[in-house]
C-alpha cells in the first residue's frame, strides 16, 4: 500500500488556489472567444471582449480575475491503497489558508451565518470525499463566489412533472437569476438522488470539463435543449441583453425514490474557476 504525508500536499493547494483565481483555463477561453464570435448582439460582443480582455490581465499580471474569490470548495477521491499519515482535512484548510494569504486573495468566509465574524483566512472549505479505486489521491479546488451561489436553486419536483418539468425548473431558475451571476454562466443540473444530493450532483457537474456531453443519453439531450432554450431567453452578457446567456449546461443524474423528482441548478460565473490535481 502506497503512503503519502499530507503535509507534502499544503503547498500544493495553496498554489491551487492561487492558480484557480489568477488563471482561466485555455478551454474556457476558447469557448468564450467563439462566443464572442457568434454573440448576436453589439454590446454583448463587446462585453465579451471586455471579459476576454479581465481574463488575460489576470493571468499576465498574476492578479485575481474576479474581487469575489469565493469560498472553497474542495472534492477530494481517496484510493482505497493509499494510506494517508496526518490529517488531510487540516491539510487542506492550511494550504488555503497559505494560498489566500501569499496570494492577496479576499477572505470571504465568517465563521458563523448569523454573527458575520470573518475567520480572516478563508476557512473552513466545505469538502466533500469520496473512496474510490487505486492508490492515489485525486483534489479538486473550485473557489464559489457569492454572486452564483445565491442564485442557485434545489426544487422537490413531483415524478409527474418528468422531463418538461425539469427543464422548467432550470429555465425559470435562470429566467429569475437574470444578470446576478454574472453571465455568460455555466449551469450545473443534479437531478435524483434526495434533497441534498441533487445539489452536490449539479456542484460535481460544473466540474466537468466544458466541452464535454454526458454519456446519458437523456442526460445529453437535456444538456443540449436547455443550452439552447436559455440562451433564447436574451439574457446575454452581463444582463445586457443578446444571445449568449449560458456557456454550458452540465446535467447529472442519479436513482431515486419512486416519489420523488428531486432537481438543483448550481450557476456558476463566466470564470469558471476550479483546479484539479493527483498526488
């Protein structure tokens, strides 16, 4: 069985952070120039190449692209032939904690919702763990700004309400958020599972790469038809109107009761911002 000293990990997360915030990915970039090119508005074309432009001063200036650094969410997959020596959670709170300090990163997280004292490090993350096959272990940091959150929506939908509903849902969930979370979005659908589930499922769907279509096949078709429909909706950049509303639409599917139509969209910004590393 493979060993690992979570130690050697802190510095590693802390330069995650700094990178989730400082760099946009080449992909999305790309999707985001054909954006531009295909926006059918004036002002949204120039939106757009407004963004593009925030996104290159980030990355060459090594400054974050967005003031909103987000709270940190953390997935991390453990191989079941991988003894971990130390504590991972504390681990990976240090490296945060590293990574917004020497990274001149905003602390936005308060220690508790309803007396507002901020922790002034940007801990604790909220991480989810999963056991998986193999030896080794797989970390993924996706700072979440406020702006997307608070707009994202979990609906307990009724079985009879089907596959209409559900496209329902995300529509109007999006329709209501309009220009909040900063668009062009990407928007991470769960449905299934139980309450809390279907959240995490459309939060592990923004994770997926932005190219990418499900294996599911009326998961894929889902993805198709809403990116279309939202995109009809005029919501455009920024708010500002036009036909680039949404970048992607990730939809994740799992087993529920037989009473139950569970579904949740989790909005994410144009910067799109998570960083995946194996050690």
């Amino acid at each position: 069985m493979r060993k690992l000293e979570v130690s050697s990990i802190i510095p590693k997360i802390e330069s995650m952070c700094i990178e989730a915030n400082y760099n946009a990915s080449s992909s999305l970039m790309t999707t985001l120039r054909q954006a531009q090119e295909n926006e059918s508005s004036t002002l949204g074309q120039t939106i757009l190449s407004q963004i593009i432009k925030n996104d290159e001063i980030a990355t060459n200036s090594q400054v974050p692209m967005c003031q909103d650094t987000g709270i940190v969410v953390v997935f991390v997959e453990i191989g079941s032939s991988i003894q971990l020596i130390g504590n991972l959670e504390e681990a990976i709170h240090e490296g945060i904690r590293r990574g917004y300090q020497n990274g001149y990163l905003r602390k936005s997280v308060v220690a508790h919702p309803l007396d507002r004292i901020n922790t002034k490090d940007n801990t604790p993350a909220i991480i989810h763990y999963q056991w998986v096959e193999g030896d080794e272990l797989k970390i993924t940091i996706a700072p979440k700004g406020a702006g997307s959150e608070n707009v994202s929506a979990v609906g307990m939908l009724k079985p009879s309400d089907g596959y209409e509903g559900v496209k329902q849902f995300v529509l109007d969930t999006i329709l209501k958020a309009g220009g909040n979370p900063c668009p062009p979005i990407i928007v991470g659908v769960g449905v299934g599972g139980n309450f809390e589930k279907c959240a995490l499922l459309s939060k592990q769907a923004l994770m997926r790469p932005l190219e990418d279509t499900s294996s599911d096949e009326i998961c894929a078709r889902l993805e198709k038809e809403l990116l279309t429909e939202i995109n009809e909706l005029n919501i455009g950049p920024m708010g500002f109107g036009g036909s680039t509303t949404a970048l992607a639409v990730k939809v994740n599917a799992y087993p529920c009761h037989i009473a139950s139509l569970p579904v949740a969209v989790n909005i994410q910004c144009h910067a799109s911002r998570h960083v995946t590393e194996i050690f």
